[in-house]
C-alpha cells in the first residue's frame, strides 16, 4: 500500500522529533509541534496505518512510537532534504584540515573532525596502497651492504624497507640502482609493478644484478605483498551520548565490532565514488552492527578514490546532517590530496 503525503508528512516528523528528543513520540506532541493541519485524531489513524504498514512501532504500552529501519529507510530515501553546511561549518573544515603537515596528521585530524562535527564514531581508511601509484623511490645508503628504501605514493603514503645487499655496493652504483628504479617504476599503480621490477633485473648490467636482484624482491614486498590496510578511529565515547532504546540496549556488540578492522574496512572501503551509502540497522551484513547505523563515502584527488571515511552511530541519528558533514569532509580532503 503506497502512503499518501500526509502520512508521509507524519512519518518525516515522527523521525525529525525522536532524532532530536530520544522520546518516543505521541499522536498530540505531533499536533503542537508540526503543522500538519489536522486533529490528533486523524494523526493516530495514520500512525495506525505507519504501524500497520511497518514504518512504526511502539517501544513499550502507552508510550508513543518511535521509527523502524524501514521507516529511517523511507526517511532517507524520500523524506529527508540533505541540510547543507553552514558558512561557518565549512570555514571550520577548512581550518582544521588546512594546518595538516603530512599524511598521518591529514587522517588523524580528519577522523577527530568528523566524529567531533557528527557527534557519532569516526572511521577513517588511510589512502590504500592498492589504489596508489609510485610518485617517488629514494635508496639511502646505511652502510655498503645495507639501504634503506623509501617508497612515496601519490596519495602520501610512505613505506620504508631495509635492504641487506648480498655484497658491498659502492656509492655510484646506488645513483645508479636510484634513477633506474625510477625511471622504470615511477608513475605506475602500484598493482602493476610486478612485471616491471622483474625487468629492471633482466636489463640491468651485469656489475648491478646481484644488487638488483635483492632490491627487487624487497620492492615487490613494499609495492604489491603490503596489502594490509590501515584504520583511523574516533569518538568511540559518543556510543554513549544516547537513549535506552538506541543499540537496544547494549553497546557490547557495537564495541566488539569497532575492534575488528576487516568489519571497518568492510563498511567504509567499498565506497564508490562521489555516493554516500547509508545502512540502516539490520541493512547490515554485521550482525553486531544491525543496531546502528553507517554513513560513508570514498575520497581521493578528483575523481580518483583512494580510500574510504564514514560515522557509525545509533539508528535513531541525523542523516540529513551526517550525509552532508561526510560529504563535505571527504570533498575538502579530496581537495587537500590534489593540491600536495
């Protein structure tokens, strides 16, 4: 059974006051605090039917009712008008994130941001490896038989190695070893550099082999075997800022599921570009995450994603507000990410 506007007008404003009170909400609060332009009394019937139909429920006897998923679902969908930022919200993302000295503090002040802005758990997926292109490798002499070496992507992201020569390698062979590497690797995704390091070893001189063979074992172990993912989290302590019906009642599960960093990357690193994807309670393949909710979004460098950020929070939370706080962080930070 489709709803009419009315009953959708009721839906929105049942959501709007239990987001912002945590109480359920009645027939006759209704009435006072939205105009609606009918009596209480019709405003039951609908809230019969919201009932009926599954987008409503009633928490405990003669309380009010308070939405389902299905009605957040609906909500979201059809309802709700994504609240764009304040002047002043915007300068202080762009203030915060401004000041960032490198990578690390780019991800750190971007979850801080967003978990203090969302009043909600912050996650944030440092830029992935696997979505990275070489910028830049730098070999620095330790000693004759050891080097160390720094590999730069794109995105920011440093790895450092050590490398154990099998013999003594004078210095002008490591200029050497360093604009080959170079030359060859530089510019490429870092998911197509296996068959490139395995060239440098087939073209280079006979007096560079030995050198270059140790190299190239470490460089594919820094460009292609480090698949492990790194995660930022903040504003765990928010859990707590809620009612007794949000995470029915228990925050163990929620917690358990924060711990586990494959779940997170699961959630927030599927992201495709420019769309924000909110899941709503049992929406969730988690089953210790089917009391809350997720907003998320990719970010990168213009039209390139290179890692994933998003709020996990109760069902009962302000999606209009969160969707766009999400998207607008993951644009500045996009942004950032072009300019260095």
């Amino acid at each position: 059974m489709g709803l009419d506007d009315r009953k959708l007008a009721v839906l929105r404003a049942i959501v709007e006051d239990y987001v912002a009170t945590q109480e359920p909400v009645g027939s006759r609060a209704l009435v006072e605090r939205h105009q609606l332009g009918v009596s209480p009394a019709t405003v039951r019937n609908d809230m019969a039917v919201l009932e009926e139909e599954g987008y409503i429920r009633q928490p405990h006897t003669s309380a009010g009712r308070v939405p389902t998923d299905r009605g957040y679902r609906l909500f979201v969908d059809r309802l709700s008008r994504v609240k764009p930022l304040s002047p002043a919200e915007r300068r202080a993302i762009e203030r915060f994130l401004v000041g960032a000295v490198d990578l690390d503090d780019v991800v750190h002040r971007t979850v801080r941001l967003l978990a203090q802005l969302t009043r909600q758990v912050a996650v944030v997926q440092y830029p992935s490896l696997a979505r990275s292109s070489v910028r830049h490798l730098e070999l620095v002499p330790i000693s004759t038989t050891r080097l160390m070496l720094v590999m730069i992507a794109d995105t920011g992201r440093v790895e450092q190695r050590l490398v154990e020569l099998p013999t003594p390698v004078p210095a002008a062979d490591v200029t050497d070893l360093r604009r080959l590497v170079n030359e060859k690797l530089v510019g490429s995704r870092l998911s197509d550099t296996p068959p490139l390091v395995q060239a440098l070893v087939e073209e280079s001189a006979t007096h560079l082999r030995g050198a270059m063979t140790t190299l190239s074992t470490v460089l594919l172990e820094t460009l292609v075997e480090r698949t492990e993912e790194r995660l930022a989290l903040a504003g765990t302590a928010n859990l707590t800022r809620g009612g007794l019906l949000d995470f029915q009642g228990s925050l163990r599960p929620i917690l358990e599921a924060l711990e586990e960093e494959v779940v997170l990357l699961k959630l927030i690193g599927e992201a495709e570009p420019s769309t924000t994807r909110v899941l709503i309670g049992d929406e969730n393949e988690v089953d210790n995450l089917r009391a809350a909710s997720v907003v998320s979004t990719g970010y990168g460098p213009g039209s390139t994603i290179v890692g994933g950020m998003g709020v996990l929070g109760p069902t009962r939370m302000d999606y209009p507000g969160t969707i766009a706080t999400v998207r607008a962080v993951a644009r500045y930070v996009g942004e950032l990410l072009a300019q260095n």
